[in-house]
C-alpha cells in the first residue's frame, strides 16, 4: 500500500496544475521524502521528473540532478521556472559570469534545483564538491543513470566518478533514473553508484497513447505524403537508414510543400544545432533524421514517428517510436517494411571477424523482420520481448484493428512446398519466392529454371509469397532452421498436403476497422488558436512552446470549455503560477470563442484531468470508465436493437458494438446469454477447456464462420470475470 503524503499532492497539483500522480510516482516520492534511496526504471514520457521534483519542493535544501544532456538541462530549467520554481543549471554552455551566478545563488540558499552536467561536479580538482558540503543537499538525482554502466549503450566515463557521491554524501538520499537498462546493466548501476539498498521501482514500459502501424513499402513516398497531409501541422519525426536519403526526403518534401529539415551526422553542428531548434520552437514541422536525432531531445508534441526503411533492431524501434507523445496525447509510430530492407541490413550485420557478434545483430534483426510480419498484436509482441506480459489485444495496433477472414489456402500451400521440394529443401525463403515468382534475376541457377515449379506464383507479390510462407512456417506445414542462413525444409505435416490429402486454410486481411473514437470530440478551430496563442507567448518569451503548456492542455482546454478562471484550475497543467501568468489570455481565446459559436462550458464533463489516467486510476479502484458511447450502444440493445441493426445506426462496425457490450459483460452490467446464444456459449466454453486459453485466431478457425470474434471475446470476457 502506498501512502499518499497530502504533501506531495499539494505540490503536484498547486505547482504543476495535475490532478493525480501516475502510476508508480508517489510511492517513489514517498520512499525519497523518508529519506531511503531509490532505482527508477520507467519509459520515455512515464513522469521521472515529477519523481525528484516534487520531493525537491519539499525537503528543505537544495536538490542537484546531475544529467549527460546539456540541452535538456535548459528545456527543464525553464519549465520550472515557469512553475514559478527556483531552479538553475550548470554546464560548458554557460558563460564563465553565468557560472559564476548560479554559484552565488547556490550558496545563497536560493535554489530548490540546481541541474548539473557530470564533469562539472568533479571540476576544480573537487572544489565544487568540497562547496556542496558546507551546504544543505537535500536529495541526489541522477537522470540517464545507464550512462554509469558499461553494460549500457551509452556508457559516459564522466559518470564513473559518481560511485563516489555516496561515499561523500553518506546521508543524503539518492534517486537514480533512468529508460534503459537491462538486468545485467541494471545491476551494475546499483552496484557502481552503491545504491544496493535502494528501492527499485520498475514500471510497464507500455506505452499507450501510440499506436503502432506497419505498412508495406510499396510507393512509400505517395503513403507518407498522405499520411503527413491529413496530420498537416502536426510535429513529427521520419527516420531514415542514410544521410543521403536523409537529405534527398527532406528535399523533396519541402518541395512538396512541407516545412522540414534534415538531420544527420554528416551535417556541421551548426547546421544540426540550428535545424534542431527550428524543430524544438514548433518552426518546422517535420524532421528527417538519421538515428543520430533524439537523445538531446525533450519535446513532447510530437505526434508521429516514422520508420521509412526499417531499423536494426526492436531496441531502437522502441526507443525512436518512443519520442513520440510524451504528453500523453495519441500519437502515431508508423513504420514502412519491405523485405529488401531486411537483405541491406543483413549486410551491415557483419562484423568482421567477431562471429559471435554478427550473429548477435543477426538474430535480433531477424526479431525485427519478425515483428512487422507476425499477425499478433504488436504491442503485445514488442513489451514480450522486453520480457513484459501483455493480454492478447491492444485494440490499438494495426493487427488488433484488422479483420481477418480465412480462405482455402490448400493451392497455394502445394505450389510453395513443391518448390521447398524441387530445390531439394537446400534454399533460404527468398530464393524460394524468387524461384515462384519465376525471377529472371541470376541468382536463380539455370537448372533450377528448367524445373516445372518454376513461376508458377508469378501472379502473387514477393511480400505476400514472404508472408504466406512465413504462415505455412508457423502453421508446421515448413520448417526453417540455422541462423545466418535459414533453410526452408519439409515437415511430417507436408506429404498430405502435397498428395491433396489436407487442405491448408489461410488468413488475409480484408479491412481496416475503425479507430473507436476514445475522447471526446474537442473543438479542433479552438485548439488551433490556443496554439497560435501558445506560439506568441513562446516566441516573446523565447522558449520552446510546449514549455509554456503542452498539447495535452491544449487539448483539455478545446473539449472542455472552461469559462472562469476557477474551471480554467481544474485543466490539467495549470499551476497556480501559470495561471496567474497565462489563465487571462487563454481564457479570453476561449470565451471569445465560444461566444462566437453559441457553445457552453462542458466542465461538467470533465472527472479527471486526461483521459489515459481516468482509466488507469479507475481500474485500480475496481471500476472501469464508462464512455458516452458504450453507454449509447447499451442503451440501443437494451432497447432490444440486433447488433447488426445498432452498428448500422451507429456507423460503427459490428466488432466495435460487440466490444462495447463485452464491457458491459466484463463489469456484471450486462447479461453474457443477452448477447450470446447459449447453444453458442456452450460450444466456446467447451473449447476453452479443452484448449486451455489459445490464440483467438485458431480458436476462431475452429468454431468456424457461425461465431464472431466478438462473441467468442465476450465468453472469455465472462470467465475472466467469474475468475
Ligand atoms: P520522462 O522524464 O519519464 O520521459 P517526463 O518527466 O518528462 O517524463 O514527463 C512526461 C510528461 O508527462 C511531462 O509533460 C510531464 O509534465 C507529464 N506528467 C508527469 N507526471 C504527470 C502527472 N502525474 N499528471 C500529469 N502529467 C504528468
Ligand atoms: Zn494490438
């Protein structure tokens, strides 16, 4: 049990203007306020910061956050001072009298935070240090702590000294923090910064306003020009595998129109520097960047992140995709994949003369090439392998929001294990596609182009052959062994198929379902003119707009309406002090227009502050949140509406109504036989117990067409309950 100290509360919300902490955080401050150590490990966007800020408040000394990011540093400082928090840096950027200034105030006791870079700490043969000791240090922070651990991928050699900060501090309390670390890495962190006793706080590193798409990449070019026309003044961030494709996107989108620059390591600092802060202010939209873009970055509106070839890893996907909606707001990781990619990066993989290695990067490429071809549910695929548990479904990625339909594979199987067969089962997946396809590539051997197998799939795409292979391997009708090379081979569940003894039914996607509509709607002319209102105060004011409020405020601000200064309170993100600052102007933006439109306040609408947290805190009290439009499709089938006929009314489709009633289900409001025939229940519970929990495709396959998704969702939704 966590005990919420009033405290903390009281700062969260008077300081920083939110309402409730988020999972995790106020255990955290509770075990720093009483004085013990702690070990933070939590995503991009989860809410470090708050973790040694608010302590910072209330214990009476200064707190030091030493961080690697200089251009972090500023970014933070500046937020909290506009909180109206006395709060100070000290880095190489700053002129020798700025240093010297903050030194001045440091001593005067005026800091509540003083963020430091590593070899500063240590500079002056430990003078600082020595300085820091005739003072009252309250807490130690230190952010990006895998820069400690030579096991981590960043390790920094300013970081080692810090073993010694508890050897000088025994009695000052020491909170490490970090996004990255694996066990080994996260060991070696306690163990250098001799933390061995401190509490170590983990969360879930899902993160669950992106959503994850992968799409083919086929006319890439034409796909994100749509994709960015119907996002059009959002910020974004598209990823490429070179500086040179870097360069040739970010030009032709600016032709197209776009306001974007490039990124990579091959531009001068200046040029970086300058392009980044364009980006920062909100002054371009977009940036193109190699995997040399991001670390120094702390922006959180961006609202999409775009893999335009593929990465080299899911550790990396996580991390980029990660810089994505640290707001919380809804954002978008979208990631073009085609097998050729898989092939380049197969080159880079060598490395020469370390085997061990090149089959290490190998492997984990091949996870990547797995993850975008798997029909599983990717946010479930991407935290398994972090080694996180996850349900079935997300609802939220592209496979969760596809539906799939079965056909008779059982041609298609023969064509794909005769070839297996013809080449002796001595060939790798994408000779064994190229020699279906009937390529005139001359990879294909001559003899091989004498056989009768060969191009009888000319009529299907590479990528398709790719991922109906991939299926006939999951499904044990191929096998595919050995890493560096993988060869595809015959199973004992071939010959039937191949003597038309079994038939083999397959899945295709047949369309996209709806994203079910999760907020409620906000005036989106209104959100544009807080932004435009956002963006002048940033520019007199000279700092990053998402500094002065986020989008996440902005948002609030557009659905609810708040008409007085004492609603403006209640949006999440208005402090006292920025209220004080900022409430007049905002509130005129929003009164004006409501005027102007005949609308009136909705704060009565408003439980909690964002959306993504209702939920959240709502569970952990046992009561999940009901939305308008769940309630509405109860209210239609208790009205004794069929589901067809409600989705039909509704514009939704039958598998989103069918979820909304399987809510219902799951909290005792609604009947399990009001929607689902009992002969039917009968039957899937009947599986269930025979198959133990199954992946819902196959058990869907089995029950056949008769059965919806839904219905077989909603069983298993009432033995969860019942469980
Ligand atoms: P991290 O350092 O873990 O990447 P931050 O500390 O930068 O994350 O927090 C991400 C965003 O979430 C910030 O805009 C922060 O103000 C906001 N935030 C953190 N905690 C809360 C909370 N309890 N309620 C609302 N917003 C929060
Ligand atoms: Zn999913």
């Amino acid at each position: 049990m966590s005990t919420k100290s009033p405290d903390a509360l009281t700062v969260l919300k008077t300081r920083f203007g939110y309402d409730a902490f988020r999972h995790g955080q106020d255990e955290i401050i509770q075990t720093v306020l009483e004085g013990g150590d702690a070990f933070v490990l939590m995503p991009t966007g989860g809410g470090k910061s708050l973790c040694y800020q608010i302590p910072a408040l209330i214990f009476p000394g200064v707190t030091v956050v030493v961080s690697p990011l200089i251009a972090l540093m500023k970014d933070q400082v500046d937020a909290l001072r506009m909180n109206g928090i006395a709060a100070a840096y000290l880095n190489s950027s700053l002129e020798y009298a700025d240093q010297d200034s903050v030194v001045a105030s440091l001593r005067r006791g005026e800091l509540k935070l003083l963020y430091i870079a590593p070899e500063k700490f240590f500079a002056g043969g430990g003078m600082f240090l020595e300085m820091l000791k005739q003072m009252d240090v309250s807490l130690f922070a230190i952010d990006e702590a895998h820069c400690v651990s030579q096991w981590g991928h960043d390790f920094r050699p300013e970081y080692f000294h810090l073993s010694r900060l508890k050897q000088e501090f025994p009695d000052v309390p020491v909170i490490a923090l970090t996004a990255t670390a694996d066990h080994v890495t996260q060991k070696d962190v306690l163990e250098k910064l001799g933390l061995e006793d401190a509490r170590v706080f983990v969360s879930s590193f899902n993160r669950e306003n992106i959503h994850y798409t992968v799409v083919p990449k086929k006319n890439s070019y034409e796909r994100l020009v749509d994709y960015l026309s119907a996002h059009k003044g959002e910020m974004g961030i598209l990823y490429t595998l070179s500086r040179k494709s870097a360069e040739a996107l970010s030009e032709k989108l600016s032709m197209d129109g776009f306001l974007v620059k490039p990124y990579h390591a091959g531009l001068s600092k200046e040029v970086k520097d300058k392009h980044q802060e364009l980006f920062q202010k909100d002054e371009i939209n977009i940036i193109v960047a190699t995997i040399a873009f991001g670390m120094g970055i702390n922006k959180s509106n961006v609202r999409f992140v775009v893999h335009m070839d593929l990465p080299k890893n899911l550790e990396s996907y996580y991390q980029e995709t990660g810089r994505a909606g640290r707001d919380g707001v809804r954002s978008d990781a979208l990631l073009f994949y085609g097998n050729g990619d898989v092939m380049k990066l197969k080159r880079f993989a060598e490395v020469d003369g370390n085997p061990e290695q090149t089959r290490i990067m190998l492997r984990k490429l091949g996870q990547m090439a797995d993850f975008c071809e798997i029909r599983t549910c990717r946010r479930k695929h991407l935290l398994n392998y972090f080694g996180e548990e996850f349900p079935d479904t997300c609802e939220s990625c592209d496979v969760c929001l596809t539906e799939y339909e079965t056909f008779d594979g059982t041609v298609l199987a023969q064509k794909a294990l005769s070839a297996v067969l013809r080449l002796e089962e001595r060939f790798g997946l994408s000779y064994v596609v190229d020699f279906l396809r009937g390529s005139k590539s001359e990879k294909i051997r001559a003899e091989h182009r004498e056989l009768k197998t060969y191009g009888v799939g000319a009529d299907i795409s590479k990528t398709e052959w790719m991922r109906l292979i991939k299926d006939l391997v999951s499904m044990g009708y191929l096998r595919q062994s050995g890493d560096q090379y993988p060869v595809l081979t015959l199973s004992h569940k071939s010959a039937a198929v191949l003597r038309g003894e079994e038939a083999v039914t397959l899945v295709q996607s047949v369309h996209v379902k709806e994203v079910e509509a999760k907020e409620l709607p906000y005036e989106e002319e209104l959100f544009e003119a807080l932004k435009s209102l956002r963006m002048e105060i940033a520019q007199k004011e000279k700092i990053p707009a998402y500094i002065v409020f986020s989008d996440a405020t902005l948002l609030e601000l557009a659905t609810y309406l708040p008409l007085t200064l004492d609603d403006m309170r209640r949006i999440s993100g208005f402090g006292e002090v920025k209220l004080s600052r900022y409430g007049e102007a905002f509130l005129e933006g929003v009164v004006t227009y409501c005027e102007e439109h005949q609308l009136s306040s909705k704060m009565g609408e408003k439980v909690s502050s964002r959306k993504t947290r209702v939920k959240k805190e709502s569970v952990e009290k046992g009561k999940p949140e009901v939305n308008a439009t769940k309630q509405e499709t109860l209210r239609l089938f208790l009205e004794g509406k069929p589901v067809a006929q409600i989705a039909a009314l509704r514009n939704l489709t039958t598998s989103t109504i069918e979820g909304h009633l399987t809510f219902f289900i799951g909290i005792g409001e609604l009947a399990l036989s009001d929607m689902v025939s009992q002969e039917k229940i009968e039957r899937i519970r009947g599986e269930l117990s025979e198959n133990g929990f199954i992946p819902l495709r196959a058990l869907k396959e089995t029950l056949g067409d008769a059965y919806s998704y839904g219905e077989i969702r909603a069983v298993i939704e009432e033995m969860r309950r019942n469980r």
